[in-house]
C-alpha cells in the first residue's frame, strides 16, 4: 500500500500566509485498479494565484497546484511505469489517479511530460508549461505587439515576467522592465530589456516618463495595484494592456469584505480619452492550442533564445515555505520544489 503525504489548508490566510495555515497529513491510497495509475510527484510547483484561490477553497482540502510526476504503478494500456507526467492533484506526493481521471481534457488533464531534451524536467512546470504559455498567448494574443513598440513588463524576474520581457524582444519589440531588488534586475537586463528599474527603490512616474516618453503601447501586469495606478497615465493612444496577475493585492484582507469601492487602478476617464484595451485572462482560454505554446516555447529555449532560471526548495515539507516566499519576492524565475 502506497502512504500519501499531502498538504492541506487547514486555515484561512489573514493577510500573508504563515506556515500554520497549512497541515501535512498522511494518507493511504486506495489499490490501483483497472484503468489506474499510481504516481509520485518529482517536482512541484509554487505559484501565486494559490494565495487567490485560499480565499474561496474548502478548508481541510488539498492546496491547488501542478507537479511532474512519475508513473510508479500502472493498469492503463495509456501510460507505462517510469513515464513522467505533467498533472495537478496539488500537493501531494503521491497520487491514485483513475480511469476516469485520466481521460479528462482541460487545463487540469494528466498528460505526457514533453521531450525537454537535456533540460530539468521541471522546466515543464514553467518556461515550458503553463507560466510559458501564460507569457506566450497572454502577451501576443492580447497585445498584438509590433515591431518597434515599447512594451512595459512588471514582475519581470518572474515565471511569466521574464518570459514576456523575452518574447518581447524576440518580436522586435523595446521593453521597460520592473522588478524588486538589484540581483533581480540585473537579471532581467541579461535577457535583453532595454530599461530595468527597481519599483521598491525608484519612482514608477518618474521610471516610465524617462524610459518611455513617446508613451507605452503594450503593458502586460502580473502585480495590479499601486503601481497600475501609476503606469497607465503613461500609456500610448491605442494602448493594449494585458491583465495577468495582481500580486500586490493578494494579500489584501479588505478585498474579502463584499463591499463595492471605488478604489480600482483604472481610471475610466483615462481609458476613455486615451482610447486603451483593458483585457484579463486566464490561460486555458487557449487549451485548444496548447501544444502550439509549448513547441513554439520549447524551440526557442533550445535556440537559446528563452533563457529561464530557477529557484529551487528541497523536500516536499517545505511547500509552505516555498509558498510564502513569493510574497517576499524570495524567488527569481520559476519557484519550484523537489520531493
């Protein structure tokens, strides 16, 4: 019989997350069956939207997340023992998953780890996986860039950021990047910005007006907020923003009351006049198209185009750990954690 060891909420996050809200439990898995696989995670990852999705899941349940995992039992003529998979039961070591399970579609499906040729497996997890195809169809789908256009990136040292800052200057493109320390902007220069500034040490104005005076054309957002509040003024007419992610915000407790404020970073009036395409997305809107992501990504990271980096936490009872530190911006690159 096969022991599970899995991480739960076991309490609501006030503000930030602290390491007691979360639980680690052991369980036993039920036998394998016909049509089954049992496997065991290698490598999980840490993301930000967990901390949005603590606001509204079941307490005692598992925390959402994906790993690359490895077929340790199999009754599925689909899946071999010893074949790796990209999946997403959460945090967990191990896990049965069904017949059923397995012949599910979508975003959360169970599906074969691509060919990474001589790179870590967990670059499935990020600059080739869902962060990459975040950055790949977020970024084109939605601000159509073109050659010569200033693009502003936020939480460029990040998964999504530093593969937007890329794939931006792979299409021609001038980049304003921003990120929250000196180690991490220098890192972000290295993949080819044009600016980088440090938002916690440098005016955002007084960065963008200096950077960016004929105005910005495409602004992808993975932090929201203050620093919104501060970018749009300086957007071109015509201006394309793409509404990722809002980190700063996340930890913020007053949005959990259900009152209706007025305290949004976008300006009405502002969008009006300057004629701006404000657009949110999630990534599975392009699920039909996944795999052309993941290819196109992955050719670029052989031609060594897309670079990526990783931050990396052994053992899988430090997933707590892991987590938090995205808030303390701990992280350059793709957060992951090895079992």
């Amino acid at each position: 019989m096969v022991k599970a060891k899995v991480w739960v909420l076991d309490r609501r996050p006030l503000g930030e997350p602290t390491i007691e809200d979360f639980k680690l439990l052991e369980e036993d898995l039920p036998p394998c069956s016909d049509g089954d696989v049992v496997i065991a995670a290698e490598c999980l990852s840490v993301d930000p939207y967990m901390r949005y999705r603590a606001r509204k899941m079941p307490l005692k349940t598992t925390m959402p997340g994906g790993q690359v995992a490895r077929v340790l039992e199999s009754k599925s003529p689909s899946w071999r023992v010893g074949q790796y998979m990209v999946c997403y039961p959460g945090w967990r070591s191990h896990t049965l998953v069904t017949a059923k399970e397995l012949k599910e579609g979508g975003l959360g499906s169970y599906t074969p780890l691509p060919d990474l040729k001589d790179f870590p497996k967990s670059t499935g997890l990020g600059v080739v996986g869902m962060p990459g195809n975040t950055a790949y169809f977020g970024f084109l789908e939605l601000c159509q860039p073109k050659s010569g256009e200033t693009v502003l990136v936020n939480g460029a040292a990040g998964a999504v950021g530093s593969a937007v800052v890329q794939i931006a200057k792979i299409k021609g493109c001038k980049v304003i990047a921003s990120a929250g320390s000196q180690e991490k902007c220098e890192w972000v220069k290295s993949l080819g910005a044009d600016h980088v500034f440090n938002y916690k040490t440098t005016s955002v104005t007084q960065a963008l007006k200096d950077a960016a005076p004929d105005g910005i054309n495409c602004y992808f957002d993975n932090v929201g907020g203050q620093f919104t509040l501060e970018a749009l003024p300086h957007m071109a007419d015509f201006g394309r923003v793409s509404l990722c992610g809002a980190i700063s915000t996340y930890n913020d407790e007053t949005r959990d009351k259900g009152q209706l404020v007025a305290n949004s970073p976008f300006d009405a009036g502002l969008i009006i006049t300057k004629q701006l395409r404000v657009e949110g997305f999630l990534v599975p809107r392009w699920i039909a198209r996944w795999m052309e992501g993941l290819n196109q990504l992955k050719q670029w990271v052989v031609e060594g185009k897309l670079k990526y980096q990783e931050t990396v936490t052994e053992g899988f009872e430090n997933m707590p750990k892991a987590f938090i530190g995205l808030f303390h911006g701990d992280n350059i690159g793709k957060a992951i954690v090895n079992v």
